[in-house]
C-alpha cells in the first residue's frame, strides 16, 4: 500500500483522495468562525444594553432640589473662616450654634435667622431680618469648632439691586447749581431715594505673616514720627483715602 505522508497524519491513498473529509473540515472551521464572531456580537449587545440601563437611570434620576431663596429684605452676612476650616465636613447644626456663640447671639433671638453654606467658597452666609443680629455677625473676628479656634472674617452684604462702585461727575446742586441747599438735605433725599453711601466696616484679615513684617518695619523705623508714619501705606491694604 502507498502512503502519502504530509505534514501532520499519516493518510492511505483513499483517505487521500477521498474529499468527503475536506469537506467536513472546511464546515467545521466556517461553524468556529462564525462562533468567535458571534461573541463579540454578543458582547456587544450587552455593552449596548447596559449603556441604555444607565442612561435610563440617569434621566429618570430625581435633580438635587435646590434651597429656597433667602428673603429679599433680609441683610445678608457673609462669614469666611480661615486656619483650614472645611465647611462641608461640618453639621450644618454645629456651625450655626458656634456662629451665634460667637457673636453672641441668644438662639431665642435667632429664631428667624437662616445660616446657608457655600459650598464652592468655603463661606457661610447669614439672612436675619435684624439688624442688631447683622452687626454682630459681621463683628465675628473668631469662631470655636470642634474646640479649635479659627480666625474669622465677616461682612454685610450690599442691599439687593445695588452694587458697588464710585460715580464720578456728580454736580452739587449747593455750588454747581447755585441752589441754596444743605449737604444734611441731600444725604436725606438720597437715601431716601435708596441711595446710600458706604464705607468699609474693617480692613482685611492679616495673616501672622503680615503682622511680622509690620513689626520688622516698626523695629526698623522707631525713630520716625507719627506724620511720616501718617504716609506710610502697606501693600496689604485692600483700599486707601486721600
């Protein structure tokens, strides 16, 4: 019997040249085929479904209610603590009980005040109907949490439609006019009309770096008197008068 030898078996001539067998071979290899992609088919689609569930979820999620809006009349303290204070790691019930510590504050006396976080700037913001309540709060200059102390910066905000600035050219009706009117009158009828004139109520907060430095200058400088310290103005400074 003559045998053909390839490289794998060992055939006989009529297995050979029988093509029954390649025929079989050639359908098995088209069945793996398609197998291997019908799993990334597979896989596919249950990518695609779970993208679906999620996007389901998503659009059926409940949005963040947002926080009522804060009386309109209200004066609005805003209160930025420093020395590392993080605010969003705090009950919101502990910080309104150390803020009214210390500014002093019975609860009693509260009791319409409202204490909102800002959670992007690390501040708290008070709305009171009081204004004895708003000096005080924008007289913190420390607050108490967890048993450390942390220095304390606060500020009345201005009123609602108004903003800040210096208007320029403004004729005084006394001189500019030839008008007979008192400067008392004026401030009247301006804030009668809802303008009002403001002054800052405190410089900025100085860290102990600047409180060193001074101190170096004023070591440095004892022999000067109070009219050249009179025109010594520091770069900390946030705003000056001439």
């Amino acid at each position: 019997m003559n045998v053909v030898e390839i490289e794998g078996e060992t055939l006989s001539p009529e297995e050979y040249n029988d093509t029954q067998g390649w025929v079989v071979a050639q359908e098995r290899r088209k069945k793996a085929k398609g197998k291997r992609n019908a799993e990334p088919a597979t896989n596919a689609g249950g990518a695609s479904m779970e993208a679906s569930r999620r996007l389901k979820d998503v659009l059926h999620r409940r949005p963040v209610p947002k926080e009522p809006q804060l009386p309109e009349d209200d004066y609005k303290v805003v209160i930025r603590p420093g020395g590392g204070l993080d605010l969003t790691r705090q009950i919101l019930a502990l910080i309104r009980n150390c803020v009214l510590r210390a500014a002093k504050v019975q609860p009693d006396i509260a009791g319409e005040d409202t204490l909102r976080i800002n959670m992007r700037q690390n501040t708290m913001i008070l709305s009171t109907p009081s204004l004895a309540n708003a000096k005080e709060y924008s007289n913190i200059k420390e607050t108490m949490i967890n048993n450390k102390s942390y220095a304390t910066a606060a500020y009345v905000t201005a009123p609602e439609n108004t903003s800040k600035g210096v208007i320029h050219g403004i004729l005084n009706p006394s001189k500019d006019l030839d008008l007979d009117v008192s400067d008392p009158t004026i401030r009247r009828r301006l804030r009668t009309a809802g303008l009002r004139s403001r002054i800052a109520a405190q410089k900025p907060l100085l860290t102990a770096a600047h409180q060193d430095a001074r101190r170096q200058i004023a070591e440095l400088h004892e022999a000067w008197t109070s009219e050249e310290w009179g025109r010594v103005i520091f770069s900390d400074e946030s705003t000056c008068s001439t």
